[in-house]
C-alpha cells in the first residue's frame, strides 16, 4: 500500500495569514478555559486548527465525486479524476490517445484539464507504476502536527498572530498573556487605592499581583487566575502602576518611588545621533566598534556564554549604570512590555545583593552608583558579568586591590572652561584598561563642563579635534589611539566610537600612523 502525504502548498505557513475566523477560534478557545494565555500557546491552538482544516478540506476533496488516479485504470473523455499525488487536485479528461513508448507495454495517455487551470497529461492502462497500489491519506507527516510547524516557523506566525491580535480590540494582554477585554472582572478605583496603599507601605514594590490580591477584595465566584488577570490589566491602565517584572513574572511598583534615572535618562546617558558616513569605517575600525560594544553602535545581540568582560566608560560611571550592549544585553532580564525591569545585582566579591533597573529603551541597567564608589572603580576600570546562580540575578564583580599610588591619566578643569588632560598619580584600588582609564579628581566641576558642552551646542569635530590635542601633549611623538580618543571624547558627550572613527577618517588633518593611532596635522588643517 502506497500512502499519499497529506500535503499543501509548500509555502503554506510561510504565507498564511491570521483571518478572523481564526481569532474567532481563538475567542472561543479562551472562554472555554477562562485562563489567560501566552501568545504561544494560542500560536498552537491556532495551527492544530489550521492543520484539522486543511485535513478536512482533503478529506472532503476525496470524497467529492470523481475517481481517484490509478495508472493501471483506464478513462475516458469527460471522466472526472482526483490526484491524491498533486493534493488531491481534481481535473476532467479532455483527450485521449494511444501512448508510444517501446520499452512499455501498451498503453493510453489522458490529457486532464486540473481545476487550478493547468493541463496535463497521465498514463493509464499501465500495468506496472508505483501509484497502482491503493493510496491512504498519511496522518503522521512532520510537518503536520503543530509540534514540526511551530518549531520550523514559530517565529514568523507568532510574530503574525500577534500583530492581530494587537490590531483587535476584543483582545487585551498583559505580560505576554491574552484574554476577551469582554470577560474581565471589574476593577474599579477603591480596589486600586487599596492595592496603592499596600504598594505605598512597602516602599513602592516590587509585590507580585498575588500578594495585591491579598488586599484587593475581587469576586471569588470566578476563575483565580481570570481575576488576577483583571487586576493586573486594571493596575498596566493605572498611571500610578509600573510592571517591572523580567518576562514571565509579574511584578508591580509605584512610579513615582522609582529613581529618576530609572523614568528618564540622566544627561550623561542621552544621545543626540550624530550624522555620519559609516561606509567610511576600514575593517580595522568595523573590529574596534565590535570590540568595544558600545550600546549605541549598531550591533546585534551577540551571546558570548555566561560571562563577558567590559571596561567602563565615564558617563556609565557617573551615572552608575552598565550598557545594555550587543554583548551584555543577553545575560540580562528582559520583559514581554515592560519598559523597566527591577531585578537584583550581586557583589561578586562580597555575594551581597542590591537593587537593580533595566531601563530598556534607554539600553542601559542603572543601580551600580554605590557599588562603584565603594569598590572605588574608576573611568576604565575593568567589570566581569555573569549570570547570577538564581533566576533574574546577574553577579557583578569589580576586579579590586590594594589601593596604590600610580601614574594614570587625569582631568581637570582648565581656567577657560575646558578640560585638561595629564599624567597624574592617583590612589587606584581596580584593575583598568590602560588606554581607557581617567581619573575623574572633581566630578562636580567636570559635570559643568558637560552641560556647557550640550547648552552652547559646541560643534562635534570641535570637540574631537581639542580632545586628541590634548591627549597628543600626553605622548612623545604626538600619537593617539582610537580607544584612547573615544574615551575621552565622552568626558565632554556621549558619543559611540562610529562618529568618532568616521571623522578620523573622512578629514585629511587626522593622519593614521598605523595600528588606529593617529596624530592632528594642523598644517593640513589650516
């Protein structure tokens, strides 16, 4: 016996598209269970359906009059026959002729006009082929069942689905689940005050909805997990509320105790895009990006295990934050629609734990600022990350020592205003990278440079070509490497190294001596 794949078109779930009748499905899917669900699990509710329906469309084609193809039969003009072989398509004979082939015994040859609009031509009266056997519908084919579908083309349908879903207003979601807007139980605002008040009493959160319901009162003559549903939608539409559990959990805070870095990006943190030609950036310099993994460069995310080694930059140090970079970001809590995340930092030295906020759109994880002061990290100071031994903890370890006296170099605040760069000796107590650490003497002072830079609008190549002018007093030949520049580029704004690699190589008067070192030839300039 012969089984013929129960097959459709090979592009099938790379085309299909979300109809309403399968958000009907899903609708109703939902009442029947009363439980808010992912936007996979409908995912699978909707391909089992789609898979049942194309079944039966066969199914139905089958039995749908006409003879089923079989080379060993024989037909004539006007005779209907169905193809399991091409789908189970269905076509009439239009002609009909001897065949000619020697090597075959005789036989006929049917010309078929199938229903898609295509003619073709089949043997019959053949007594010998492969297709003669009786022909089943096979049940079992991979990438039939929902399992072989999603796994082959998950992401692409998810992605779909929750688009229309998005698009219905029937639907609402809440951290990753979906549930009918329809069927929510009424929260209304005394259930939110009070749910305020416990917030309120434990400094502002984070408390899972299953505590809040401990003091919200809803009716308990329906489904738990519907009303705490209800309550979590309630709270997402209240202005007071902020989710900020990792994907998967959920966890709510009161905005207004949340850091102000957390609601907004502090000034050192803020990027103004700065208009450059990245076509201009040689290999050696795309590898330099790379390997700085600034945030802001355009990266993707980059999983490199479960620990990765940075250098800090000055803005991430004055803030006290970590960049969300292509390489960091990985090892990070990250949420379905939460835009901040409160999770837990772990001294890698000490094992002791303190707070800590993924700001996503701002792509940065602030709550370090102690951390770093009392580890007396510095600008350059090198950080190892890694993955913390719990759920939703990630360890930060700050590679401290003895303090010693050593020559680094330093800013200061010249009597003009600007900066002053020079080789100074400073207590250092952390590990650092050579070309990117900076002592920073008077924080406060070096702040008021900063915001003078940003309120007079001072040119961008400006600010390059003073920061490598003051770094080349610091060397004998007057050289400067890439990384040293950037660096002491962001004492001044926030830049990533693409704008600055870029104009080092697009003016004449930044003359590459080899290795991205580079001195300032003023006779070119002028």
């Amino acid at each position: 016996m012969v089984t013929a794949n129960f097959t459709i078109k090979e592009d099938y779930w790379e085309t299909v598209e979300i109809e309403d009748a399968d958000l009907e499905i899903i609708y109703n899917h939902l009442l029947e269970t009363e439980v808010p669900l992912t936007s996979q699990e409908l995912l699978r509710v909707f391909v089992a359906e789609r898979i049942r329906r194309e079944k039966q469309a066969i199914e139905k084609r089958r039995s749908s009059g006409g003879a089923i193809y079989v080379p060993r039969e024989d037909y004539d003009v006007g005779q209907t026959l169905i193809f399991p072989a091409l789908g189970w398509l269905r076509g009439t004979v239009v002609d009909k002729r001897a065949g000619n082939n020697p090597e075959i015994p005789d036989f006929n040859v049917v010309k078929v006009e199938l229903e898609n609009g295509l003619t073709r031509e089949f043997a019959t009266a053949l007594e010998q082929h492969r297709l003669n056997d009786p022909q089943e519908l096979e049940s079992e084919d991979g990438m039939l069942t929902p399992d072989e579908v999603m796994g082959a083309y998950g992401s692409v349908l998810q992605e779909r689905l929750e688009t229309s879903l998005e698009s219905n207003e029937e639907f609402v979601r809440i951290a990753g689940r979906w549930f009918p807007r329809a069927l929510l139980v009424d929260v209304n605002i005394g259930h939110l005050n009070l749910a305020e008040a416990l917030l309120d009493m434990e400094d502002g959160g984070p408390l899972p909805t299953s505590k809040l319901m401990e003091a919200v009162e809803l009716p308990t003559n329906v489904n738990p997990k519907l009303a705490e549903f209800s309550l979590d939608y309630a709270l997402w539409q209240d202005d007071r509320f902020d989710e900020v559990g990792p994907a998967g959990r959920i966890l709510w805070h009161l905005k207004h105790l949340e850091p102000e870095e957390v609601l907004a990006p502090p000034p050192f943190l803020r990027y103004q895009p700065i208009e450059h030609d990245r076509s201009l950036l040689t290999g050696e310099m795309l590898a330099l990006e790379s390997e700085l993994d600034d945030e802001l460069s355009p990266l993707e995310d980059r999983p490199v295990g479960d620990e990765v080694e940075i250098r800090l930059l000055f803005p991430h140090w004055r803030v006290g934050s970590l960049p969300l970079s292509s390489k960091l970001r990985p090892l990070f809590p990250t949420a379905y629609q939460a835009p901040r995340i409160r999770f837990m930092l772990v001294d890698g030295e000490s094992g002791q734990k303190f707070p800590g906020w993924v700001v996503r759109q701002g792509r940065y994880v602030f709550g370090l600022r102690d951390f770093y002061e009392e580890k007396g990290v510095l600008p350059g100071s090198i950080l190892t990350i890694r993955r913390g031994d719990e759920p939703g903890e990630v360890i930060v370890k700050a590679h401290t020592r003895r303090p010693v006296r050593e020559w680094i170099r330093t800013v200061l605040v010249g009597a003009d205003g600007g900066i002053v760069l020079a080789m100074l000796k400073q207590m250092v107590a952390s590990h650092f990278d050579d070309r990117m650490a900076i002592a920073v003497p008077e924080t406060e002072t070096l702040d008021e440079v900063w915001e003078k830079t940003q309120k007079e609008r001072v040119p961008f190549e400006r600010t390059v070509v003073d920061t490598l002018r003051e770094l080349a007093k610091l060397n004998p030949q007057g050289h400067v490497h890439a990384i040293e520049l950037y660096a002491a580029v962001n004492l001044l704004r926030r830049s990533p190294p693409g704008p600055i690699l870029a104009l080092l190589a697009s003016r004449p008067w930044f003359v590459h001596v080899g290795d991205l070192h580079f001195r300032f030839d003023d006779s070119e300039r002028d």
